[in-house]
C-alpha cells in the first residue's frame, strides 16, 4: 500500500503489530522515511518504524 497519511498508518501499525508489511514511497517522502523512519503521531500513541 502506499505510504501516504493513511496507508503509512495502517501499514505502520501492522508492521508493529508483527505483520509483513511492504509500502511504497518514492522522492522525498522515501528520503525522509529512510532517513527517520516512518513516524506515527496520533491519540493511540506514538510509533517510529525503521524497519518498514
């Protein structure tokens, strides 16, 4: 899925949820996901994903 506002964040909570997830970005949103990792900011908590 790709890994825009939505897509980032069901595919980021299922990645911490220990499923295998695959994204897709590209320009600078791939540059600053590789660089700080794929951050969740919301009411459920906060994650940061370097691993996706």
């Amino acid at each position: 899925m790709g890994a825009g506002g939505i897509g980032g964040y069901l595919g980021g909570r299922l990645a911490e949820a220990g499923e295998d997830v695959h994204l897709v970005a590209r320009g600078s949103h791939l540059a600053a996901i590789r660089e700080s990792g794929l951050r969740i900011e919301s009411a459920h908590g906060d994650a940061v994903l370097t691993d996706i």
